[in-house]
C-alpha cells in the first residue's frame, strides 16, 4: 500500500508539473536545489492564520498529497523539533518535517523534504510567515530545498511550487468560507 500511495504521490506531482511551468513563484532553481515562494491573504488576524496552520492542517490540506490518501491522518506538533507527521496503516508513520521555529502569529519554520525529495536525499526549510495586511494577514510560504537529484532540481522545482500553490489556496478558502 505504501509503495502504491507513493507512486500515486509521484504522478499527482508530475500532472501538476504542466499548470506549474507559468510560476512566476519558483524563485530559483540550480544543480543543487531550488526556492520557492507562495502568498495569500487571509481575512484573520495572524494569531488565528498560524493556529489554522498548526491546529487544522487535516481539515486543509488536499489528501490527494497524502501518503494515507486521508488528511486527517495529518497533524503538526509546535515545539521544539515537533513533527509534521501523518498515520499510517499497521502503526506505520511517515515524518515530513520538523518544527525548528515557532513564534505564535508570526513564523513556523520546519525542516525537512515533502513527498518525493525524501526519496532522492534532498531536504528543504518551509518557512511560514504572517504579517499583518489591510483585510487580515499576508501569509508567505518559502520552500528552499538542497540536496542530490541525478537529474538535478530545474524540473522537479515548478511541480513543488504547483503542490504546494495549491495546499496555500486550499488553507485560504478554509480561513475565507470554512471549507477548503
């Protein structure tokens, strides 16, 4: 089954690959890695947009970027190397990332390779960020990723940004009309 939800994981990346090539988000891309970057503004305030993240990410993310095909299997820990982890079958777990930086309103930073970067040794920093806006809170979400890929990262990059575009749009309707 794990090996089936990655699979499925992998050609759910490669379809968003087409839609991605127009990002003007994938900031840059190297042999070595790739930056990627995603706002939205949310009509909370930034106190309320940080625990969305933290308390709902079950409810917002999209399960078809899940290894369980289930977001609530989804959960993150804010503290000091929490974990960004899901449930799987049998006991089974995987760890997305871990919390390095959490200031309540203001950033959650984690550390750790999304989906497959695991696979090819690649790791990355998410940052979260929250600022105050004009209607609510502009929240900026930057990916920088580093490792090896044979193929190296300029193809892998707009397939990140189109994924994690969408979890951003997905987190903004939920805080905008209570529904992903």
């Amino acid at each position: 089954m794990f090996r089936r939800s990655l699979a499925r994981h992998l050609v759910l990346l490669a379809a968003g690959f087409s839609a991605a090539l127009a990002s003007a988000d994938v900031l840059d891309t190297g042999d070595g890695g790739f930056t990627v970057k995603n706002t939205v503004t949310v009509p909370v305030d930034g106190l309320k947009a940080y625990t969305t993240v933290v308390d709902q990410v079950g409810k917002w993310w999209d399960p078809a970027h899940t290894y369980s095909g289930d977001a609530a299997n989804l959960w993150i820990e804010a503290k000091p190397q929490g974990c960004f982890c899901e449930r799987l079958p049998d006991q089974g777990f995987v760890r997305h990332m871990a919390v390095i930086f959490a200031a309540p309103g203001k950033i959650l930073r984690l550390s750790g390779g999304l989906g497959p970067l695991q696979s090819i040794a690649a790791s990355g920093v998410m940052t979260w960020s929250f600022k105050p806006a004009e209607k609510g809170t502009t929240v900026e979400v930057r990916y920088t990723v580093g490792g090896y890929n044979p193929a190296g990262f300029k193809d892998l990059a707009p397939s990140v940004d189109s994924v994690l575009r969408a979890q951003l749009e997905r987190y903004q309707r939920l805080l905008a009309t209570g529904k992903p």
